[in-house]
C-alpha cells in the first residue's frame, strides 16, 4: 500500500473553525476518500502547522486522480479556503504530496 503525506497551514484565528469543520465533515466528501481508496487518514497539527497522512490501497495515482476529479473536493477545497493555505499540486489538484526521507518499520 502507497503512503502519501501533507502539510498545509491553519490561517490565524481560524484553529477552532478548522476543527469543528472536520468534526462535521461532509458525509459525501468520506464517500469521495473511500472510492479513492483511501484509509487511515489522519490529521495532526501543532496549532498552526498541519500535517496529513493517509495509505492508499489503489495507489497515490488512483487516490489523486478520483479526487481531482471530484466536484465535492472541489466544494471541500473552497469551503476550507478561508481557515487554511494549502497550494494544490497543479499537475494533479490534489495535496502536494511530501517526499519520503527516514522509515523505522
């Protein structure tokens, strides 16, 4: 299974709202990660600095493209714009995926 990892920013002031917006996340926006294959995504922040990471069982590529090409992204993207910055890969409108540097399995 692929592993992809992110990292965006939460805005100033914005933490709260941040979070009760995942604790309320659009049930169709799951329904979007699940058919991308999608599985143990998780969130951490320090505050302001997030961190994603998330396997994917059909592969980065799959995962990226199903929500490239996904209205309901599109709509989750420009909901959370205004409490975080996270530039979108252009080439696949997804996250932009971090690069790999130590693994302790």
């Amino acid at each position: 299974m692929e592993k992809y990892a992110w990292s965006a920013v939460i805005r100033d002031g914005k933490y709260a709202e941040y979070v009760k917006r995942h604790d309320e996340i659009w049930p169709e926006l799951v329904e979007v990660l699940k058919r991308a294959g999608i599985r143990n995504y998780t969130i951490w922040t320090d505050g302001r600095t997030l961190f994603g990471y998330y396997e994917c069982e059909k592969g980065v590529d799959y995962a990226a493209r199903v929500q490239a090409e996904s209205p309901v992204v599109d709509r989750w993207n420009e909901f959370m714009d205004d409490v975080m910055v996270m530039p979108l890969d252009p080439e696949t409108g997804a996250q932009p995926r971090l690069k790999k540097v130590f693994s302790l399995d």
